[in-house]
C-alpha cells in the first residue's frame, strides 16, 4: 500500500517536472506558447491515466478490506484517528502569539555575559528590567559534535529544511516529519511499548518527544501561558516553535531550547548549556574536547545538582559519565570512539565550581566558605563585582533607553567594564572591614582617573528610584555660568534668602550691607548660591566705591550647561532656580561623571578627553521579526567624548583661572571649611566642596598625585547623625581610600590572608 502511495508522489513529480522543462527549452513568442498549450493538455491526460491505475489498485485495496469487515472496523478508526493527529499538528505558525508572548519570554531569560577591561569573563547579568533571576547565556553556535550526538539520541529525524505545515506538503518533502513533530511517534511508540510490556511486564515508558516538544515543556513550564496546557494545545505550539526558529540551519532553536534546558543547578537554579560550560570544565563551548561534550549530552539527560552533599555528586558525576560512555559506544557519528571514552573514564571528579586561572589571581583560591559564591555566572559576578554590579546594572539600564534595546530590536550578548576587576573586588573587602564600626546603611564612594576609569568603587544601598538633592554641590555648575559671564573671584553677590521669584530692582537696594560677599568667600561657605539673584544682577567693587551691575545669564548658556553635564531640573521648574537653590536630583555617579568632566576641562584641557564610561562596549545581534540574527555586532563606547562649542567657551585660560582660585578657596582660606584636607595622606587635593541638607551629605573633590588628576565623590545618606559625625565619617572613608591607592598592595594582602586561613 505505502509503495502505491510512492509511486503517485513519484508519477505527480515527473509530470511537474516534464512541464516545467518544456517551457524553459522554449521560446517567449506566440508560436512556442500555442505549441505548448497544446502540447500541456497531452501530457497531463497520458500522466493522469498512469496515475489513474494507481489510484483504482488503491480502492481495489479498499474494497478487499471492506468485504474483510473484521478488519476494516478497526482500520477505519485508526484511520479517523491519525486524521484527527494530523488536523492538530497541520497549520501555520501563530506569529502573533510568538512574537508578543513568547519571544520577549525567551528574550528575557537570556543573560548578559560580562567581561572586564583585560577580557576576563566576570560573570553573567540578567538584562535590564527582565525580572528573571536565573538567565543563561545566549548560545552564538551550538557545538556540532554536541548537537550531532543529542539529534542521534533524542530526534533523528529532525530536518530544519521542512517547510511543510499540512501533511499534503509534508508527502513531497518529509511525510514523517513536519511541524516540529514527528508523526510516525505513535505508532514506532505503541510498538516500543508492547515490547516493553512483553520484556518488563510493565507499562511503565515514557513517551519520547522530538527536540520541539521537549523545548515547548521546558518553555511552559518556566513560563505558563495559562494554568494549564493539554497535549491538543501543546501539538499546536508545535508548530510555531519549529516554524519559526528553525532559521539558519536551526541557530535560534538550538540555542533557546539549550539555554532553556537545564544542565546543572546550584542554589536550587537551573543553567544552561553555556554555564555549565563554563561552570564544569572553564572553557568557552567551542574549546571542549569531544569527551567533554559528550559529558554535557549525558547531562542534559541527568541535571548535576550542586547543593546535593559531596558523596551525591561523586555518585551523579559517575552515573553521567556512565551515561556518556553508552551514548558514545552507541554513536554512529564519533570516529575513535575507543579514545573518546577512554577520555571520559580518566576525567576526575570536576572540582566545582572550575574557576579559570586568568580570574583565580583575584580570588586567590576556592575555599569551602566561598565556593558557594562562585558556584554559578551569575552569583560569580555578584561575588567579583561586588557593590558595582548594581551600578553598571544602573549603567545598562540607561544605554538600554538610550539605544532602545528591546526584544523587538536588538539582544545584547556581552559587554565589556570599563574598570579594573581585581582594584575593585579588593577595595570593597577593604573598605567594608575599615569601615564596619561607621554602621552606615547608604554609602558611595568612588574615585574616577583622567582616563575616565573607576579606579574605585563601592556602594552600599545606594540604588534610587527617586535621586536625592545635590545642595551646596550645585555651586560648582553655578560657578561655571558666572565665570563664563566674566566674574571674577572677588565678585560680590547679595546672599541673602532664596526668593521664588525674579527680584525687581527695588529689590536689589534692600539687600544690606553686611549681606554683600565676594565669589571665593561664598563658594567656602555653607550657605546656598545664589540666591538666585546671582543670575541677574551682582556687585563689583573697586577704588570709585561698589557698582551694581545688572547683566543676566542667558538661557542658551544654562542650556549648555544642563546638557553638557547631564543636569536635571526638579519637573517642571525653572532652571536657573534649581541650579542656584541645589535642588538638582542627582544620584553619586551622575554627580561623578560630571565632576569628571569639569575636572578635566579645568586642569587637562589640551588632552584628548574621555568622559566616565563604566560600560567601554558592548556586543548584540540585531533581531529581525522575533529572530535573532546570527552575525554578532560590536558597538564601541570608549571613544574621545564632544561638548558643544558653547561649553567649551567656559574653559578659556583666563576663565581656568578664576575657577580654579574659588574651587581652592574651602581648602586653602582661612574661612574655608575643609582646611583639613591640605596635604592630606601624601595628595594635594586641587578642589573640594562639600554639602549637608536634609540628611544627605555630600563631600566631591579633585587630588593631584603623580602630575595626575582624580576626581572623587563621598555620599552618605543617614538622616541621625548631626553634621560633626558625618565629618568625622567623611574623613575616615576618605582617609582609607586614599590609603587604599597610595598602597594598593595592602588590599590584596589582607584579603589573601583571611581566604588562606580559611
């Protein structure tokens, strides 16, 4: 029966493909065309009546089964039920419900890899906003070997070239396989289970799923689209899994269902095929060896469950290399099958989790105490990164925005730090020992080079959904407007209150005499500038007695000034009141960034300049109708950073000058409120200012060491301690970090000794 079935399939294609060469020996022209109509309707009629006898030996068939009707019953019925199989396994993916539901799903369960400035693979991130707690790494190519050996065990039949959505198309291309599913399953299954029934005299057997099934279970159970999903349902889902990812030899449904799958658990997570790469063995994907992809087939079978005792996972490492010698034994694809398996029996126990020796001279060494921090990529890097984590995960968040990475634009893969991993693990193992009898809940510290490198880092609670105020920092940008308008340092302002509004001039000639003071004296003190008055009209006085000048700052300058250093207005305020007043809400590394930018501006400014990136770049793959492409792309950030021409203006040498001499003034005048920092631990600190409002206390600066700049920012945030505590904290977390890089040597020290004496 099957071969008369053949033989149609066979007899249908000849006559296509008879027409089909006729008309390509032919000629476009009247002539040709009447010919082969003519000639179309011979050869359809002699084919058709070949056809025809196959088709009466088929209801011959029929009738023959028919007069048998003890066996017709039964077959008429499986026959209605094989029809009712196909209609759910027919039809065309569902691009909707792919696209809107289940894509972002995957999307979001997929890690980002980090790596810092010297490429060392620091661990994995979830994607910003993603809400997923345990997201593996994307796979950009599935090992062949590794894929060869898990279709031979689990799908043999699976074909990415099957274009097939009904079971008609499928008989011209794969009748036994399309849609993702293999449709000769329940009958290849009955007869497996009647022989297990006869050999076990049970009926215990699962079913086996092709690859598309097994990705559809794992995908539900992970994220259910309802409570519950029948089998009818999960056929259907079929078929748009299958459909479309099967792109490009399969890429994106090789590397969903292996990031989905999980290969080993620690803390009672699942990961991925890449982490356990990574985990198991420290290598890439493409540098296993054959023994150990074999290893990771037997595991995507068996789990290894890290939070088990060391007796259970010897006995589940030998039960899966166990598991892979079988599957080798059994292979028809491995050559040398002989050296495989004597490979994997000499493989010891891994010792987990398997830490590269490019990282281990950070760490030190794998303890029992903190093993458990290393034990996955992703508490690897809470473990390595520490308190930056949460800042360059505030950093990805913004480029996110900015770029507009999305599922339905790009996925990023990998990015690059722009710091130096080994300083910062060492300083917050430092600071948090000096710094635990402080009891401070939200803290910040960070110190930023003329390269733009955080050279030091540590926050603890410090991630806002709100910023808070900056205060009398605020005088540093205010100090760019008026020296860019021409003041200078003994310019003289009217400090009196705040006022809400735009004083009129009678104003001006209330303000008394003792109210009157220059730029240096105000820029030292702990009041507030400017007293938005400054914005309008100052005071200068010389031998003729005091003149009043009345000489705004025009918008397009404060305009300048905001985009330039990334400033923001309290919503919908005016912004020359928000400047003077302090109130701009800015979190420390925003405060940061612009500190070092003004730093290099006034004290570099012939240097080619490089503002604060934490992120120096990252890889993505663009994504083309909820598929991911498979050419990877590098967006570089660590490049020559522009400010505008009219920023720029505010850095002429003479302006330089003035600013510089009431930067210093805190620390070098008598009336200056931060003297203490003179000479302070072997630097000379160029600037300082410092704030305290409302429990929020800030003290920014610039030190000079070795010819040198660096900027550094202090931010506490305790709403209990009056102002002569938070100064002598201040300057104990200052002390120790500068301590810190005057002797960095003593960071490493003291963190090796504890984790050797563990």
């Amino acid at each position: 029966m099957s071969e008369t079935f053949w033989s149609i399939k066979l007899k249908l294609i000849a006559m296509l493909r008879e027409l089909k060469w006729n008309i390509f020996i032919r000629k476009f022209d009247i002539k040709s065309i009447k010919k082969y109509l003519s000639m179309l309707f011979e050869v359809i009629v002699i084919h058709s009546i070949i056809i025809a006898s196959d088709i009466v030996k088929i209801f011959t068939f029929l009738k023959e089964i028919i007069v048998q009707k003890i066996i017709f019953i039964p077959l008429f019925i499986l026959f209605v039920l094989f029809g009712v199989y196909l209609s759910f396994i027919n039809g065309q993916p569902n691009q909707e419900l792919f696209s809107e539901k289940i894509f972002p799903k995957l999307y979001y369960d997929t890690a980002i890899e980090i790596r810092d400035s010297k490429g060392r693979f620091a661990g994995t991130m979830p994607r910003p906003q993603s809400g997923i707690t345990t997201p593996s790494l994307f796979i950009e190519k599935t090992p062949t070997l590794f894929w060869s050996l898990l279709k031979e065990k689990y799908d043999p039949k699976l074909n990415f070239d099957s274009n097939a959505t009904s079971f008609y198309e499928a008989l011209f291309e794969n009748p036994t396989y399309y849609n993702g599913i293999d449709i000769s399953a329940p009958f290849s299954e009955s007869r497996a289970l009647i022989h297990h029934l006869i050999t076990e005299h049970n009926l215990d057997m699962k079913p086996k799923l092709t690859l598309t099934q097994q990705l559809i279970n794992i995908f539900l159970k992970k994220h259910p689209l309802k409570s519950s999903t029948n089998n009818i349902e999960r056929l259907k889902l079929a078929k748009t899994f299958f459909h479309l990812l099967k792109a490009n030899n399969g890429a994106n449904f090789k590397s969903w269902l292996l990031l989905e799958k999980i290969f080993f658990i620690a803390d009672g997570k699942g990961y991925g095929l890449k982490d356990c790469a990574e985990i198991f063995f420290g290598k890439s994907l493409d540098e296993l060896s054959p023994a150990q992809e074999a290893i990771l087939v037997a595991m995507y079978e068996k789990p290894f469950n890290l939070n088990k005792s060391l007796n259970e996972q010897k006995r589940a490492w030998q039960s899966i290399k166990e598991s892979a010698i079988k599957l080798v034994n059994n292979s028809k694809i491995i050559k040398e099958q002989y050296r495989v398996v004597s490979n994997i029996k000499k493989m010891h126990f891994p010792k987990l989790p398997y830490f590269p020796d490019s990282l281990m001279d950070v760490v030190g060494q794998i303890t029992s105490k903190n093993q458990e921090q290393f034990s996955s990529l992703a508490t690897r890097s809470d473990a390595l990164l520490r308190s930056s984590k949460a800042v360059v995960g505030q950093e990805l968040d913004k480029l996110f925005r900015v770029y507009s990475i999305s599922p339905k634009s790009r996925i990023v893969t990998k990015v690059a730090i722009n710091f130096e991993l080994n300083k910062i693990f060492y300083f917050n193992h430092y600071l948090e020992e000096r710094l635990e009898s402080l009891n401070l809940s939200n803290m910040w510290v960070s110190v930023v080079n003329d390269e733009g490198k955080m050279i030091r880092l540590y926050q603890k609670n410090t991630i806002y959904q709100k910023p808070p105020q900056i205060g009398n920092i605020g005088k540093i940008f205010s100090m760019l407007l008026f020296a860019d308008r021409g003041d200078k340092y003994y310019t003289r302002y009217c400090n009196k209150k705040e006022r809400s509004e735009i004083p009129d001039e009678e104003g001006f000639s209330r303000c008394s005499s003792g109210a009157w003071v220059d730029a240096r004296r105000l820029f030292a003190s702990d009041k507030m500038l400017p007293l938005y008055d400054g914005f309008i009209k100052f005071k200068e006085q010389d031998r003729r007695g005091d003149n009043i000048y009345y000489e705004p700052i025009h918008l397009n300058k404060i305009e300048a000034l905001y985009q330039n250093l990334d400033l923001v207005s309290l919503e919908n305020n005016e912004p020359r009141v928000d400047l003077g007043a302090g109130k701009l809400e800015m979190n420390p590394l925003d405060v940061q960034t612009a500190l070092h930018k003004i730093t290099q501006l006034l004290y570099n400014p012939n240097r080619i300049f490089y503002g604060l990136k934490l992120v120096k770049s990252f890889e993505y793959h663009d994504i083309n109708g909820s598929v991911v492409e498979p050419k990877s792309k590098l967006f570089s950030l660590d490049s020559p950073e522009q400010v505008s021409p009219t920023f720029q203006k505010f850095f002429t040498k003479e302006k330089r000058i003035v600013l510089q001499t009431i930067f210093k003034t805190p620390i070098y005048k008598s009336y200056g409120s931060l003297q203490w920092l003179r000479n302070y631990l072997s630097v000379k600190f160029v600037f300082a200012q410092e704030s305290h409002k409302n429990g929020i206390h800030w003290l920014v600066g610039v030190f000079k060491r070795s010819n040198r700049y660096y900027s550094f920012t202090i931010f506490i945030d305790d709403k209990k301690l009056n102002r002569y505590q938070i100064n002598a904290k201040i300057q104990k977390i200052l002390e120790e970090t500068i301590r810190s890089i005057n002797n960095d040597r003593e960071m490493k020290f003291n963190y090796m000794k504890q984790v050797f004496r563990d």
